[in-house]
C-alpha cells in the first residue's frame, strides 16, 4: 500500500500522535508499504528523527494570532496532504482531521481516521471557552458548540472507518452518529523494539532532585490535565518534588504558580523532551507517575510508566479504567479531589508492598497491549478499506 499519514503533532512535541505516528509507520514500512508522513512543526526547533525509512514532509506552523494561525494551518495542512494524495492509495488521519476529510472528498482517496478525543470540544475547553466535561458537551445546545460539533462530527462520518484506542471512546464516537461497524477499537502499545528503549548513555535526568518522593506528569499543558492541583497539594508533602515533562498553553501560568506557592526548588518545568529522555527520566528517576485528568482516551504515557515498574495514580475517567484497575494496577482517584492524590501519594510512599504489587499487575496487564498486534490490526483496517481493485 502507499499509505499517507497526516498527523496534528510529532517530535519533538509530545502527546499520543506524536508517540504513535513515526512508529506505527516505521512498523508499516517494515511490512512492506510506502509511507508518507505529513506533520506541522516549528522550524525553529530540531527534530530529534533523522533518516526515517519513511518519507517526512513538514509544513511550518503558523506564528501570528490566535485564530489565524488556526485558518493558516489548516490552509497549509490542506495543499501539503492534496500534494501527496495523487501519490497515495489511502489516507490515514491521526489529527489534521478537516484537511484530510477535505482532501479525501476531492481525490476519492479513502480515508481511516483516528480519533483520541473530540476535537470541537478541544477547541473550546482549550482556550477556557466552556467548563463543561467532554460528556456534557456532547448535548449542550450553545449554538457555537452545536456548529463546530456539526463540523467535526459530521466530517468524521465521511470517513471509511474510524479507529479509536479504547471503549470508551469508541461509544462517544457512535454518539456523534456514526454507525458501530465503521468504528474499531484498537489499544496504544509499547513498542519494546523501539530504539530508545535500547539506548544506554550517560544522560542525567535527576534534574537536581538529590532526594524526596520524586513525582513525574507528562502530557500537554492543557486545562483538562489539571496540573495546577498537583503543584498545589505539594506543600502538603514536604518530601515531595514535581517534574513536568511537556509544552502547552498553561506553561507560564504553571511556573508562576510555582513561585507564588515558594515551590520553584520544588517544582520542574522542563518542556517537551525525546523519548530517549522520558525514558531515562522514568526508569531511573520516578518514584510515582500521576495523571490528574478529567479527560482521557486512553494515553500512551500509562503504558510507559508501567513498562518502566512506575506505580501510577490516575483520575478514574474516560479509557484510564481500561487499564488502571484501582489497587490492582494502579491507584484510582476522583477528579479535582486533592485530598484523595495526597492520600494516594502517601499510599504509595509508605505501602512497599501495594506498590510492588501494583508494578507486577501493571507490567502482566502491558501484554494486553502488544505493539506487534496493534500494527496487524491497523494494517489489515487499511486494507480491507482499499478500492477491491487495489487489493
């Protein structure tokens, strides 16, 4: 197959397409197909892939204003895929949703999408436009929620099937009004072959903390990650530091934060990293790994921290339960209820015995989420959704 992968986000930014796209394709080149990936990035900032087996096109992101940089991405996004697309048999969207639903309509190309979340309610939450939760916005009737609901929901209805990485978001999707065949759960893995899994070099990511309970959230600085409520329970456990690995709209408040709370010794920021990093930064310099959500499909950075023997503590929503079993995989906590992280940060501090067996049940629950089934799935998707003369 030529496969043409248009994804919202790659390295060196972090997320779950960033993660998922230059390996899934990796893994679809090895297979035998032709991969081309089309990504958005800021040309001012090396990327940490060099040689890819696959072909890798950029378009540089926007720099202006706020709704404007939308409208030009989107305009960019749009003639980057169209180029490609003569050159494809197939159009698999990971993010860059209009522009790849647009392009397929005009070249007849078929079009898998994959949908971690829903985008219209994204684009209000982000921007602090509405408090409502990602259930509740299904059925507001705002007339602006209803109009990018209609844009997103009714364009995700064009494609040919719809691939979402967990149940849950499998039945927000068949809300949207899309029939059930056309939706196919697929689980995020680890991929233990990766490279950086296997590098060992001299890197140090103990970031100055020389001691105390080391507590690590990685994730785009959006408001549904809720990670001011973890900077805030710190002064609540004086052993306790904060690292955050990540970019996002909220980084200076965050930081801020910080320092009106005393907490910069306490607290690091340290930006979007490589997974070379992450990994190091996990495996030799984490105690607990926290994900303090309201929302969640089911995220990749669950799978790492257990793949690297992190006890997790994760708000009890979305695909997250899919995974976390509380006290069994890791701690289950409700949302924006401080009380309950302080008391699992305490739990997993001084309960040696809970957390050891919450590492043990967690990496037996990781063979659940093989890389190697996730890639036959995703291929045989994509076949069975080309033309029949193609196949």
């Amino acid at each position: 197959m030529r496969i043409l992968i248009a994804t919202g986000i790659f390295p060196p930014e972090i997320g779950g397409p960033a993660k998922y796209v230059p390996e899934i394709a990796e893994a679809l080149v090895a297979k035998g197909h032709q991969v081309t990936v089309i990504a958005p990035r800021n040309l001012s900032v090396p990327s940490p892939i060099h040689n890819p087996p696959y072909h890798l096109l950029h378009f540089p992101h926007a720099h202006y204003a706020r709704y404007i940089n939308l409208i030009i991405e989107l305009k960019r996004a749009f003639f980057a895929i169209l180029h490609e697309a003569q050159n494809c048999d197939i159009i698999f969207s990971n993010g860059l949703e209009l522009p790849s639903i647009w392009v397929s309509q005009l070249t007849k190309k078929p079009l898998i999408m994959k949908i971690v979340g829903d985008r219209a309610w994204e684009l209000f939450h982000t921007r602090r436009k509405t408090a409502l939760t990602i259930e509740e916005f299904q059925f507001s009737k705002k007339w602006n929620h209803r109009l990018l609901r209609n844009i997103f929901h009714d364009g995700a209805k064009k494609a040919n099937a719809i691939i979402v990485p967990s149940q849950y978001l499998s039945r927000i999707v068949e809300n949207w009004g899309i029939e059930k065949k056309k939706i196919f759960v697929i689980y995020n893995s680890i991929n233990e072959n990766a490279e950086y899994l296997k590098q060992c070099n001299n890197l140090d990511t103990s970031l100055g903390f020389s001691s105390g309970i080391r507590l690590v959230s990685i994730g785009r600085l959006l408001p549904h990650k809720n990670i001011d409520e973890i900077i805030k329970i710190l002064p609540s456990i004086p052993a306790a530091n904060l690292v955050l690995i990540g970019d996002g709209p909220l980084k200076n408040l965050l930081q801020q934060l910080a320092v009106e709370l005393g907490l910069s010794d306490r607290v690091m920021l340290v930006g979007s990293q490589d997974q070379i990093f992450i990994h190091k930064l996990l495996s030799k310099n984490c105690d607990i790994f926290i994900l303090n959500s309201s929302y969640e499909g089911l995220p990749h950075v669950l799978l790492e921290a257990s793949y690297n023997n992190i006890p997790i503590i994760a708000t009890r929503v979305g695909g997250t339960i899919e995974f976390i079993q509380d006290k069994v995989t890791g701690l289950l906590i409700t949302p924006h209820n401080s009380e309950e992280l302080i008391k699992a940060i305490n739990t997993l501090t001084e309960n040696t015995r809970l957390r050891q067996e919450i590492i043990l049940n967690a990496k037996k629950r990781l063979k659940c989420f093989s890389f190697k089934r996730m890639v036959i799935e995703t291929e045989k998707l994509l076949y069975s959704n080309l033309p029949s003369i193609q196949r």
